[in-house]
C-alpha cells in the first residue's frame, strides 16, 4: 500500500465533520477542488469509498465512519501532544541579557516584557 498522506486524512475528518467540501476547504485554507483531489487520493490509495456525494450533501460509508472515528482520536491525541509543547513557559530557553542605555530600557523594552529578576 502507497504511503497516505496526513493532510488528506485530516481533510477527510474535516469534510466528515463539516458535511460539506466547501466549508471543510474554507477551515483548512484550501480549495473545494484541492479538499476533493485529497479525499479522491485517500479513496484510491486505501481501495475503498468512504463518502457518499451527492450534489446537495455529503455523509460517510459505513467504513468511512469507522475510520473517522479512530482518526478523530489520534488527532486528539496527536493535539493534546502539541498543547503540552506550546504550553505557556514551555518555550522559556534561558536567559536573555540586553545591554541599552537606562532610559531607552525603561521607555522602550520594560513595557514590552516580563522582566524576571536573575537573582530568583
């Protein structure tokens, strides 16, 4: 089997989700017609149909649905991951050390940040 690209599975839950290519395509940033060549590619790639399409609405196969919600919760996890990563303080380094003259310090730089004291 070929490999299947994430993009085209998260544009699978999203279609599935919103009922609709022209809604999924506006949350992903896509076109309607680059969202079908996606969903199209996963269909083909896996040999099997997993949205019914009509001219009016879109609904899932029955191994569309079971597929969905398997992915649905591996992105969940997959987000929960990354929210630990982005989590506030988590990007913190190390210290940052900035040599300016007193008053542009005060005028310029101190509103912008959180100043934290070095010697904690």
């Amino acid at each position: 089997m070929e490999r299947i690209d994430f993009a085209d599975l998260q544009a699978f839950v999203t279609v599935l989700r919103c009922r609709s290519f022209k809604l999924a395509a506006i949350e992903l940033g896509l076109s309607s017609s680059a969202v079908s060549h996606a969903i199209r590619r996963l269909e083909t790639r896996l040999g099997a149909r997993l949205l019914n399409r009509t001219s009016r609405s879109v609904s899932s196969t029955a191994l569309g649905q079971e597929i969905a919600e398997k992915l649905s919760s591996g992105f969940d996890t997959i987000s929960s991951a990354l929210d630990t990563v982005n989590a506030p303080g988590r990007g913190r380094f190390g210290v940052l050390r900035i040599n300016v003259f007193a008053d542009a310090a005060a005028q310029l730089i101190a509103p912008s940040l959180t100043v934290k004291d070095s010697r904690q």
